[in-house]
C-alpha cells in the first residue's frame, strides 16, 4: 500500500530554503526526509513566486513524488474554504486509483488547518496525524479524544460523502471537468450527471442560456468519455444559411449543387468515432430537422449527390438556448427528435442561480485575461480593487460568463496601470437590458395561465437558492426562507420537487 503525505505549505516551509540555520528544514521537509512517503500532495494558498523555488529545493532533498495543489483562500482561517480544500487534496490522493495509507501533517497551516485535517483523520477517512518540531522531529500526534461524525455539520457530512462514493468505485472527479469553475451545490450535482453521461454513447441535450458554457461542458463530457481519442467537431447551427446546412452536416459530391467545385466530407462523417457538437439545436430548419432525426436513428447519411447511405458512428452532442418544449408547442421543432436526443438532459443554471461560483469565476478569469497578455509590449499584471470587485460582484451579468470574461478584459484595457478601478469596470459594463422575465405580480390573466405552476416556481427558486446560501444545512435553510424547522423545510422539499 502506497504511503501519501497531505499538508499545507507553511510560512516556514517557505523561510526554510533561505533560513535553514533559523528555521531547520521546515515541517514538511522534516517529514519528507525522515520518514518514507511515495507520495505527497501539497496545498498551496501561496503564488508560484514562492512556491516553485521550494518546491525546487524540496524535490533535491527526497525521492519522493511531490505534487502542490494551488487553492487560493479568502483568509487563513475561513474553515469552510479550507475544508473545500482538504477534501479536494484527499480527494485528488484517492483517485489514483489505488490503496493508500493517509498521513495528514498538523504542523504546517494555521491553527484552523491543523483542526480540519483533525476532522478529517478523525471521522470517515482515518489517515495517521503527524506533527513535527526542531528539537523533537517527526512523530505522531497525540489528539486523545475522538469527534464524532453525528456532530459534524451538514456541509461536512454531504463532502465527506463525495469521498466514499469514490472510495466505493463510483467515477471519481474526473480531471476533465476541471476548466468548469464552480462551488455551488448546483453545479455539483451539474457535474456529478455529466461525469455519469460521459461514459456512455447516448446523446445529451445541454440547454442554458447564452454564455452560460454549453460548449466547455460539451468538451469535457467528450474528454472523459471512450471517445475522447477521437475527434470532437463543434458546429453552429444558427451560423449556418439554411440552403447549406444539409451539405455542411452530411456532405455532397462535387457537381451536385452550383458552386460545389469538390467533394465535401460534412461535419458527421469527419466526426465519424468522436463526438459531434450540435450549438443553438433549436435554429435548425423544419426539412433538415426530418433528415438529422434520420441520422440518429439509423446511423447512416447520404450525402448530396449520392444515392447510397454512408455509416457513421457519432455522439450527438446538442445544445440550445431555447426552450425546446415550448419551441414544440409552436410546432418550430419536432417532437421525435427532441426525445431522441433528450436521452440525458443536462440544464446549465445562469451565473445569477449559482451562489458562491461568481467571486471564483472573477479570480479565474482576471488570471486568464493576464495570462492572455503576456506577450503584449508594456504589459503590466492586473488586479481588481476592492470597489471593482464588489462591483463585479453586484452586477447581475445575463450573459453570464462570457459577459464576465469579455467585461474583465475591457477593463483591463481601459485601466493605466496595475489596478483595476471601479470606474474602469464601470466603463467596462454593457448596459443592462429590460428584456428580463415578467414581474410576479404583472403576468397578464388567461392565455395559459396558471396559478399552481407559478407558486410552485417561486416556490422552487427560493428553496434552491436557500439550500445552496446554506451549502446544504437544512435547519439554516429553513432559517433563510422563514420556515420554523428542518422538518418543515423538508416537507416542502418533498412537496415541490426539491433535491435537498
């Protein structure tokens, strides 16, 4: 069995290259060196300017495999995030796929570090708790008393369950979903039914609003399937003139049509193995929604200008930023291909119905915008003040992430020097638009109007937002929406459809 070190990368770790005869060789080095480990996984909530230059020294000390996990905090102590972070650290350890022997290193961190390995050792997932010093080195702590998992809240008990599903087989976070930045409970369970799709051939039907990343969830399903050695093929269907369409997906022989000077393979036969992207499905016309269904169906094309079917082996992967139920209704789009792709439906929240995933998306992104702008002649690191951040924050953004990018990087440009102002992102802003959904209480009577479906979906939009402020804890939950208890929050969860 494998012997796995996880701990925090300290201030004295850091010293220790540089202050050895003050500080020794730093608890983590001090551990490395004296006792036999095959693998350690650091977290790191410091910068690659301080940590790659130890970690440089540390792998010239040892043979063991290091590997750091950066997880930036909002402060040393913020217990949350930092169990957030631990779990990902045990989590990322057992995913290999092979037994391990946990060692979780109490010295190195804040106090608030030590206590959250203390939980973790301590509970479900028993790993040995070491500590270490300069004048008594490496040893096993002793913490004489035991915490009790019935008393752990809810938000540990729902992570920690993350972590037997892995321990019992189930696919573990697959790498492949890592680009998708998130946190919030909804997303969670986003991407614990795409990790599930992934390793099957059945179509999906990912709908969302503009912006919201369908493309990015496409791609990572196709990376963590069986496919993902093949070929994956992104096509705008809105983009395409409808007189093409058939040529653009199936292909045609030269000579077929006027302006066809050679041969065309089309998007499915050029997919043929991988996984096929379908975007904006529900811009399709009426005949070439008939011919696709088809393809489906069989498996087979015919290309224009031929007479004989071709076979084809392809994933359907489709998107919409329609409501393809009401797009049925109106009769703009066939109810047989909808139930042949809606195998597995996957629906993408805006940014404004993920609670906690907007400040970590404004961190990504900003690192992404710099990163993008190495290369440019006066380039200078950007970072958002305090006033740009809040700013950022309150902004409703319906166009959701690929509004928040584009939004950070006009303000980059806009900004003289290191610092992004609120103003600048103030000049960065689109204004909003008065497109948004009707008021509550201004939807116009008849027409299809319904009274039980309307409270049902207030209902249903301020349970989930209360469970995910929460992060799961129910009798908090119920706190927020004004309800006596975790019984009766429960009832109406169970009354309105809610996952709790």
């Amino acid at each position: 069995m494998r012997r796995v070190l996880i701990a925090w990368i300290g201030k004295t770790d850091l010293r220790a290259p540089h202050e050895s005869e003050v500080v020794g060789q730093g608890p983590i080095a001090q551990a490395l060196v004296s006792r036999t480990f095959e693998e350690a996984f650091l977290l790191s909530d410091y910068g690659d300017k301080e940590v790659q230059p130890y970690l440089k020294w540390l792998k010239a000390l040892t043979k063991t495999r290091v590997e750091v996990l950066p997880h930036k905090l909002s402060g040393p102590t913020n217990f949350g995030e930092i169990y957030e972070a631990a779990l990902h650290g045990v989590g990322h350890a057992l995913g290999k796929g092979k037994e391990a022997q946990l060692s979780f290193h109490l010295s190195p961190g804040t106090p608030a570090m030590a206590a959250v390995w203390i939980i973790l050792g301590k509970t479900r997932f028993p790993a040995e708790l070491i500590e270490s010093s300069r004048e008594h080195g490496v040893r096993t702590a002793s913490v004489p008393f035991d915490l009790s998992a019935e008393f752990l809240p809810d938000l540990l008990r729902e992570q920690d369950e993350r972590l037997k599903q892995i321990s019992r087989g189930a696919p573990p976070e697959a790498p492949e979903f890592a680009d998708i930045i998130h946190k919030s409970r909804v997303m969670n369970r986003l991407i614990e039914l795409a990790r599930r799709v992934a390793i099957r051939s059945v179509p999906v039907l990912i709908e969302g609003e503009s912006g919201t990343g369908k493309e990015l969830l496409a791609r990572a399903i196709h990376r963590a399937s069986p496919r993902r050695d093949k070929t994956f093929i992104a096509v705008n269907c809105g983009a395409i003139p409808s007189e093409l369409v058939e040529s653009e997906l199936f292909g045609h022989k030269k000579g077929s049509f006027t302006g066809a000077a050679s041969d065309r393979k089309g998007h499915f036969r050029e997919a043929d193995g991988g996984t096929l992207f379908l975007d904006e499905l529900g811009e399709l016309p009426g005949p070439m929604q008939v011919k696709l269904l088809r393809a489906i169906q069989e498996g087979e094309i015919v290309p224009l200008g031929e007479s004989k079917p071709a076979k084809v082996d392809v994933r359907i992967v489709a998107a919409t930023n329609r409501t393809l139920t009401e797009e049925i209704g109106s009769g703009r789009f066939r109810e047989d291909l909808f139930y042949r792709l809606a195998v597995a439906v996957l629906k993408l929240p805006p940014l404004r119905e993920r609670p906690g995933d907007l400040g970590l998306l404004i961190d990504h992104l900003i690192a992404q915008v710099n990163r993008e702008a190495q290369s440019e002649p006066g380039f200078k690191e950007k970072k958002l003040s305090v006033g740009a951040r809040n700013l950022l924050l309150s902004h409703p953004w319906p166009g959701n992430v690929r509004e928040l990018g584009n939004t950070l990087r006009r303000a980059a440009i806009w900004s003289d020097g290191p610092s992004i102002s609120s103003e600048d992102v103030r000049e960065a802003l689109l204004p909003l638009t008065t497109t948004a959904r009707p008021d509550v209480l201004g939807r116009p009577l008849g027409g299809g109007f319904n009274l039980r479906d309307l409270l049902k979906d207030v209902a249903r939009h301020y349970l989930e937002r209360a469970l995910d402020e929460a992060q799961g804890n129910k009798t908090k939950a119920a706190g927020l929406v004004g309800l006596p208890s975790y019984q009766t929050l429960t009832n109406w969860l169970k009354t309105y459809e809610v996952q709790g």
